[in-house]
C-alpha cells in the first residue's frame, strides 16, 4: 500500500473515532454518505467533460475519499475492510480479461466480456437477466441498461424499425392519456422507448443528452446575451422574435 493510501486510511479512521473524531463524520451511515458518492461521481464526470485536469485530480481525490469512507465504515462493523476491496476489484479484473492475464489471446470481444459478466452474476445467485441492474442509476442510464440484458437473451426487434414505431404508438397513447397517473406512466414509455432507438444507433443515451444539455444551455445563453446587446427585454418578446435570436444564437456559435 502506497503511503498516502496509508495516509488516507489513518485520517478516515481518525474522523471516525468514537472518542475523538469529527461529530459529523461519526454520525453518518452507509445511507447518508451515499447520496455524497454519487454526487462526487457525477462531479468527476462534469470535469472530464470540460477537460479541466487540475479539477479532475480534485474530484477523483473527493471520489477516493467516498469509497474510503464507506470501507472504513464495513471495517466498524466487522463486514469487511479496505484492502478487501481493492483484492476483490484486482480479483474480478483479471478474471475479466483472460486475454491480458490468462491464455486466451486475442482481443476482447463485447460479446465475451458479457459472457464473463453473466458468470459472474450466475454464481452470485442471479435468477434473471435483470438481476444487479442497480435500481439507484439515473433512470436513462437505467434503462440503457436493462434493454441491454434483454437484448442479449433475445428480446430485441430485428432492426431499428421496430422501436421506431413503438415510439410513434407511445407518443399517441400519451397523447390520449386523461389522467396524471396515465400521463406519468405513458411519458415514462416514451422516454424509454426513445432509449431504445439511440441505443439501436450505437449511441449512450446518457451522454447524448448530456451533449444536448450543454449544447441547448450554450446557444440558450448567447441568445440571452445578443438580445441584451441590443437593449432587449428577452424574456418580454414574443416567441417569433425569440426564434429569431435562437437562430441568430446558432449561426454565431453552432
């Protein structure tokens, strides 16, 4: 172990003292620090997107520091430790990439590493093919990957097609819908039959509107600004005069 993993390990167990540590720290559980996990991921996440190195190394130490915490709080509890979590992550790494470390050879195929990630839930006890699709992702990202599973069981139209059409027919049936409830579970279809397509193209629907986001954000911004050059209340103009501002947005920036 690296000394300033060894460094890190000391200062958590320190928080975390009983006697003399943070109050805050040793007050919080697997279920309070969750919430801050996934936030320091998605803040990794946003300082790759802006190719901002120095924040990078920042978030990644923010990251490291969650799954510190959260070792230190199994090792409390007698559930498991630190250094069990990096044998089991090294463990599954190997077994994963028979090509790397084991005879195989060859590259990897996609087809392959699932195989290997099906064993893998086989012999933890998975009975479905949606067994260990976390039900806390993102919902997009979420149900990327269970049309994923059932794809490779089969459960997939021939070509891209199909979905589009199931798109066609969950749009009119939330057109159709008359109650808050049936609104809410037919924009759900919608939405997951949207993944369905982008996925079809090849495409993580996450990133892609993550893309569109930033995208829509950025010309939405200079849009603002140009109106405001020009003495414009923008929020105050009618929507032909926002269009135009739009495009004029698009053409300055793309």
């Amino acid at each position: 172990m690296s000394d300033q993993t060894d460094r890190l390990l000391k200062i958590m167990a320190r928080l975390r003292d009983p006697e003399t540590g943070c109050e805050w720290d040793t007050a919080q559980s697997f279920a309070t620090i969750a919430p801050y996990t996934i936030e320091e991921a998605y803040e990794v996440a946003d300082a790759i997107e802006r190719a901002d190195m120095d924040e990078l190394r920042g978030e990644l130490g923010d990251l490291l520091f969650q799954v510190v915490f959260h070792a230190r709080m199994a090792e409390e509890s007698g559930a498991f430790r630190y250094e069990d979590v990096a044998r089991d992550i090294s463990d599954k790494m190997v077994a994963r990439h028979p090509h790397i470390f084991g005879d195989e050879g060859g590259v990897m195929e996609d087809r392959r590493w699932e195989d290997l990630k099906a064993a893998e839930r086989t012999a933890s006890g998975a009975t479905s093919s949606m067994d260990g699709v976390a039900k806390a992702l993102p919902a997009l990202l979420r149900s990327h990957k269970l049309q994923k599973r059932a794809a490779r069981v089969g459960f997939e139209w021939p070509d891209v097609e199909g979905p589009i059409a199931k798109l066609q027919e969950e749009i009119e049936e939330l057109d159709q819908a008359n109650t808050d409830e049936d609104r809410l579970m037919e924009a759900g279809d919608v939405l997951f039959a949207a993944v369905n397509i982008v996925r079809r193209y090849g495409v993580d629907p996450e990133q892609a509107l993550r893309a569109s986001n930033a995208k829509f954000e950025r010309r939405f911004r200079e849009m603002e600004k140009i109106a405001a050059s020009e003495q414009e209340d923008f929020s105050r103009l009618d929507l032909d005069s926002q269009e135009e501002y739009w495009q004029r947005a698009k053409r300055e920036i793309g």
